[in-house]
C-alpha cells in the first residue's frame, strides 16, 4: 500500500467517525456537520462522501418531513 493510499484510508476513516459521532449525538448528520467538526470546507466534504458512497462505505438518507397547512 502507498503513502497516497494510507492517507485516504485515515481520511476515509476520520469521515467515518465524524458520521458515527454526529450521528450518535444529534441523531442525524449533514456534510456541514462534518465540516465543523473536521475543519474541512463543505465541497471537499460533500466529494468525499461522494466517494465513501460509491465504495459503499456510507449512504444519503433522504428524509422527508410534512406537515398540515
């Protein structure tokens, strides 16, 4: 494994906490959520989970809330 690849692993796994950590504290998580907490912009977030997706690693839940008018 190359230093490249060791560092996206670490990358990969920091996004991973963050979401687990964010998620257990305010039962959801948005990429501006883990922006804050890592200090990354939310773009690179937003590829990065991109990414975490694609190798099925982490997934966008959709929710959809209503309410009468």
């Amino acid at each position: 494994m190359g230093t490249g690849d060791m560092r996206t692993t670490e990358s990969s796994e920091d996004y991973l906490e963050a979401i687990l950590r964010i998620r257990s504290e305010r039962g959801s998580c948005h990429n501006v959520d883990i922006a804050c907490l890592l200090g990354y912009s939310k773009a690179s977030v937003t590829k990065a989970l991109a990414g975490l997706s694609t190798a099925g690693l982490a997934e966008w839940i959709l929710k959809l809330s209503y309410r009468c008018t």
